[in-house]
C-alpha cells in the first residue's frame, strides 16, 4: 500500500477550478519532486492536503496509509504524519517558536497516545535539531517568524518538521528566498530527515534544490494535475526546454 | 420650549439621593472634606446618575443600568474580617497589604509594621477625623468635566487610604491595596485613596479588587495620585469584582516633571465596570505608559474612558488597550488626547484592539484628538475583528489542536499588554489568570 495515493483529485476555489484530476502515488522511503510553472496548483495540492480550508473538492480521493486523508482534521492529519512546509511561513506575535515548538510537539505525541516531553528532553531535541540547521537558539525565544530573515522562516519550518518526525513531508518552495549557502544548510536538513520509513515531496522550481536533495522520481504539474513523471534527469529537461511543452500536453 | 424639565428620578436616584441625606447627618464635619462632599453631593443630586445623552457616559447608560442603590456598607463586623483575610487576588508575591474591607479601611489586616523610610501609610478616616494636613490634598485634581461616579464617591467620601512617600523614599516591596468586599447582601462602598509621591521617589503599587460571586454589591472608587518631579511609579490594577458587582472607579493623576511611569490595569470581573481614568501630564519631560488588559464573557460590560491630558512640554505617552471580548459581553474604549497650548514636542499615541470571540460580543471605541499645539505627534489606532483563520490554520497543520490554537492566540493577544509589567511575579500572576480564564471559556 502506498503512503499517499491520490486518485483523480479535482479542487475549485473561488468559483475557479484550480486542480484536474490529479493522480499521484507516493511509498515510504521515497523522495518525489514537483515541478511546475506558476499558477500551475502545487501550493493548492500541498493546501488540500494538509487540510486548509477554503477549498471544495469536487472530485477523486486522496489516502494516507489507506485511511481518507481528506475527511480528517488538520491536526488529526498532522498527528497521523502529514507535515506542510509552508511556502510562505506565518507570523504569529506573542506566542514565541519555543512555545509554538513544544505545544506542536506535545500535541502530536498526545494523539499518538505518547506522554509529554520533559521541558529538559525537549530542550535537548530541539538544540540538536536546531544546531543542524544552523540556527540560534535565541532566535527561538522570539515570536514564532515575526521578524525572521526569508531563510530564517525556512530554515524555522525544516525545524518543525525535524522535530514532528512526520511521516510524509510536504516541502513547498522551501529553497524560494534562500542563498546559496542557506540552500545547502537546509537541503542537508531535509536529507538527514529522508529515511526508509518516511517520504517526502519537494515543490520546486529549480533544478538547483535537486542537485541537493536528489529525488527518486519528479513530476511535472501543469494546469492542475501531473502531466509527466520521471526520473531526475526529467528535472535536467525541464531546466533546459522550459515547461512550455508540457503545458501543452496537460 | 426649553423650559427646564426636572428630570424623574429613578428608584436608584431616589435611594442615593436618601442616602446622601443620612450620611450628611452621620460622617465627621472637619471643614475642607465636609466642603468637598457638598459640593460634590449638589452636583449629584442636580444631574442624577449620567445616562447617554451625557457624552462621556454615551455607551454607559448608568441611569438605565443601575436599577437599585444598594445600601451604604456598614462598618465591617469580626465576620467580615475573617471572611477578608484569605482574599488576597496575588497570595504568593510579597508585598505590603493594605486592606479595605467593603469600603473601611482595616488596619488588623494590613502591613503597617517596619515602614521604609520617607513611608507614611494613613487610615482616611482618622486622618480626616484628626484633620492631618495631608487630607488637604483631597479633591485637588479637578477634573475639566465633574464626572458622576467621581461626584458619588467624593459625597461619600469618609474612608480610605492616604499613602505618602517623601523625597527619595523608595518602596521596598509593592504596596498591595486590596478593596475586598465580603457578605452575602448587597452594599455600596466608596473608598477613596490619595497617593503622593515626593520628588525622586520611587513607589510600586497594586491595586486589586475581590468579592463574592452573585452578589450584586457596587463598588465605587476613586484614587488620586501625585506624581513628583523625577519620580518613578509602577501600577498594576487587577479588576477581579464578583460576576454580579457593579464597579465604579476613578483614576485621577497629576504627574510631574521627568516622571516615568507604568500602569497596567486589568479588566476581568464585574457585570457592569468603568473605569474612569485621567493623565495629566504637568510637569516637562515625562513618560508615561499604560497597558491595559480586559477578559470578558457572558453579559458583561466594561468601560474604559481614559483621558490623557498633555499640560506641559516634551512629554510621551502611549497607551495600550486590549479586549478579549466573548458571549455577549461589550467592551467600550473612549480614549482622549489632549494637547494643550505650549505642550510642544508632545509624543503621544493610543491604540485600542478588540478580539471578538463570538458573534455577539461587541467592541466600541470613541477616540478624540484636541490639540492647541503645533509641534506635537500624535496618533490614535484601533482594530477590532475575530480570530485570524490563517493563522489558526498553521497551528492546526502542526498538530495543535483548535481550542489550543485559540487559547494560544488569544493569551498572545492579550499577553501583549501584561507582557510589559516589569514585576516578574505579576506579570506571571496575570498571565496565568488570564490563562485559567481561557481554560473557563472550554
Ligand atoms: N482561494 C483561491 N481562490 C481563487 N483562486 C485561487 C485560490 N487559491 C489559488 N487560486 C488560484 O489557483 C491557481 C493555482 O495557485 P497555486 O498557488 O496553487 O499555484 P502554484 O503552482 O503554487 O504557483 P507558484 O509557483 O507561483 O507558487 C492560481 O491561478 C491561483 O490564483
Ligand atoms: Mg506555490
């Protein structure tokens, strides 16, 4: 059985069809990337499936190890495994990323029927986790992203995934405002946390991530729904061709 | 046509207007206080409880509100002393006690021992009864509008708490002043406290209000405070009446030349609450900061009417009020800035923000702006909405639940005016309330 299995899925919002019919089938283990002009609908697939409302799902089914993803709550589907790095990371004033941390952490643990970290094992988990990503641990007694750095919110949403050990991770432009060198931090984040019992999606735009975070398969969304999937070297094609022909086929 | 129509008296009227009468009658005669109460009592029984065509009490209609007078609290019995002596709203943050147990002051239960140098801690009623000089103080911040719930305090004005700390005198630890009202029949209560504080002192006050849950007991108080040149003041005020009470109460502050100051009031009990406050700033190069916090639910109703008044120049103030607002509760802002001729380089900004936690939770807000300078900044600010749904959303992706989610955002929301509290205790003290009292909401 596949980790994620969506069949056919179609998605309007504000009166506009925004997803075809997508198919898409994800294993535990494996690394898939996205990749897909503007507007082409990766940022509302990773919406849908995390579960924000605002969207109306006209069509198909998405699964998560078998059980109907799309009639869970958000924090059900985040407690089952699912986890969104977020293209545009929120800021919350007043609730500092620590707080944020550890209540995301010990609700999770929660659902999952585990009892509450130690504040000490917590700050433990955390440093770790956050010396990886090369982030400053005064950093997170400040507001959960208010006044962050582009690459310091993305850094800051690969620490919530580290911390939530998902099961399948959702990356949506994770590499979008980066340089080079926080490039690199984070894809080294993202391939500690690739292992065989977990799976992860990388919405991208450029090949650049890719050279980083190798994937297993990539595909190609146009208009909606998956037009093509290969192995990495369609990522090469793309950079090359543009994503003109594939738009056509879609 | 505008014939003078004297106004029918409501039953509530009529009753405070009696009782007005008696306590003529029975409080202590010394000349200036005696002055004081009647003028303050014609000015009441002329203009009766304000309503809402009374432009200051336009979203208060107390007239239509207020539908008894309870009767005047009697002097507390052993009973009641007892029942006062647990009441302490902050029962782990060391401070001096002061007690008023439905309106009297008691020494028994207060902290007069072992006072810091330069501290003077006074009962109203014998200061008056002995006619001490400080007691000339009294009624000297005059408002530029006599305002009813000031009128209905200073009629009855007869017990209290004068507290005066000379030059350079310091508090040690906070001065808690604790209004407790205790037994099971409604009464009304008028203490009045008057604070003084020299040049270069530096004072850390609290002001808590307690009492009983279902009884519908009023509550009318009125503090004057003088603020010296170079002095510092830290005040934190926690609003903690019963569910039924009714709160009436008055902040007036003359403020001096490079004082800093904090007040930190919170809002969280009572069904009907005012809370009337005024900053004059007299003296040149002042900063003055208040942060307010208000928690209401059910049918409650809670004005703050703030008057910041800027007399001299180079002064800044800045003021925060935030609304926490479930059920049908109604939270009101009227803030005012004054600026006035000669107040030049004047730097002063309010901003209200109310959460709406239900549909029927309503939020008003009246800013006014009267400026007689020209070289001033001012600015006023207010927003007013629900709980942010995005935000909300982000939370729920990483696992915390919804009422979790809100709780976290709603503490934040009102953490940012507690936050600023300098007294590491109560500042925790608070945020925990507020935190049990999310939990209540469910
Ligand atoms: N709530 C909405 N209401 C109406 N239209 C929407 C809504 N959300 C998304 N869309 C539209 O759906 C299309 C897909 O948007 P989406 O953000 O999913 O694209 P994307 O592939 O992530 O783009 P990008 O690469 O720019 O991030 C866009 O045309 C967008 O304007
Ligand atoms: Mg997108």
């Amino acid at each position: 059985m596949a980790l994620l299995e969506v069949k056919n899925l179609q998605v309007e919002a504000g009166g506009k069809k925004i997803l075809n019919g997508l198919d898409l089938s994800v294993n535990v283990g494996e690394v898939h990337a996205i990749m897909g002009p503007n507007g082409s609908g990766k940022s509302t697939f990773s919406y849908v499936l995390a579960g924000k409302p605002g969207y109306k799902i006209t069509g198909g089914s998405a699964r998560f190890e078998g059980e109907d993803l799309l009639a869970l709550a958000p924090d059900e589907r985040a407690a089952k495994g699912l986890f969104l790095a977020f293209q545009y990371p929120l800021e919350i004033p007043g609730v500092t990323t620590m707080t944020f941390l550890r209540t995301a952490v010990n609700a999770v643990r929660k659902k999952r029927g585990e009892a509450e970290i130690s504040t000490p094992d917590f700050l433990r988990f955390v440093r770790e986790k956050a010396a990886a990503l090369h982030i400053d641990l005064e950093m997170l007694k400040r507001a959960v992203n208010v006044g962050f750095s582009g690459g310091e919110k993305k850094r800051n949403e690969i620490l919530q995934m580290a911390l939530l050990e998902p099961k399948l991770g959702v990356l949506d432009e994770t590499d979008s405002g980066l340089d080079i060198d926080a490039l690199k931090v984070v894809a080294e984040g993202v391939n500690k946390l690739r292992s065989k019992k977990r799976a992860i999606i990388v919405i991208t735009h450029y090949q650049r991530l890719l050279d980083h975070i190798v994937p297993d398969i990539v595909h190609v969304m146009a208009k909606g729904k998956i037009v093509r999937s290969g192995g990495p070297e369609l990522a090469l094609e793309l950079e090359k061709k543009g994503y003109a022909a594939f738009e056509q086929a879609a | 046509m505008n014939a003078e129509v004297k106004p029918i008296r409501t039953p509530a009227e009529q009753a405070l207007a009696a009782a007005i009468e008696t306590a003529r009658a029975k409080f202590s005669s010394a000349k200036p206080v005696a002055k004081l109460r009647e003028k303050a009592a014609m000015s009441f029984l002329e203009s009766g409880l304000p309503h809402r065509r009374i432009e200051e009490w336009k979203y208060t209609d107390l007239r239509a509100l207020m539908r008894e007078a309870a009767p005047l609290a009697p002097p507390p019995d052993a009973a009641a002393i007892k029942a006062a002596k647990t009441l302490d709203p902050f029962p782990g943050i060391e401070a001096r006690r002061l007690v008023l147990v439905n309106g009297t002051f008691v020494p028994e239960l207060s902290d007069l021992k072992a006072l810091e140098a330069g501290l003077t801690i006074l009962p109203l009623a014998r200061a008056l009864a002995e006619g001490h000089k400080l007691t000339g103080k009294i009624g000297a911040i005059v408002p530029d509008t006599y305002d009813a719930a000031l009128a209905l305090n200073t009629a009855f004005l007869n017990d209290g708490i004068i507290i005066a700390l000379e030059k350079d005198a310091k508090t040690e630890k906070p001065i808690h002043i604790i209004h407790c009202n205790v037994g099971k029949s409604p009464v009304a209560t008028f203490a009045r406290a008057l604070i003084l504080l020299g040049a270069s002192a530096r004072a850390h006050i609290i002001e808590s209000f307690v009492g009983p849950d279902g009884v519908g007991y009023q509550a009318n108080s009125a503090l004057e405070l003088h603020a010296g040149d170079d002095s510092k003041l830290d005040f934190v005020r926690l609003q903690a009446e019963g569910d039924t009470a009714l709160h009436l109460a008055t902040l007036l502050a003359e403020i001096g030349a490079r004082v800093k100051f904090s007040l930190h009031p919170v809002t969280m009990g009572a069904a009907l609450s005012r809370f009337s406050v005024l900053l004059r700033f007299a003296g040149a190069g002042t900063e003055g900061k208040l942060a307010a916090a208000n928690l209401l639910r059910g049918r409650q109703h809670a004005d703050t009417t703030l008057v910041v008044d800027h007399a001299a120049p180079g002064c800044s103030s800045r003021e925060l009020n935030k609304s926490a607002l479930d059920g049908a509760s109604r939270g009101i802002f009227q803030g005012k800035i004054i600026v006035r001729h000669g107040a030049q380089k004047t730097d002063a900004r309010m901003a209200t923000h109310a959460l709406l936690l239900s549909d029927n939770a309503e939020s008003d807000n009246k800013p006014e702006l009267e400026i007689f300078a020209d070289d001033v900044q001012c600015g006023h600010g207010a927003t007013s909405g629900a709980l942010d749904e995005t935000l909300l959303f982000y939370f729920l992706a990483r696992g915390i639940p919804r009422e979790q989610a809100e709780a976290l955002l709603i503490q934040s929301f009102v953490g940012e005016a507690i936050e600023t509290i300098a007294h590491d205790g109560l500042r925790e003290a608070l945020m925990e309330r507020a935190s049990n009292w999310l939990k209540e909401r469910g």
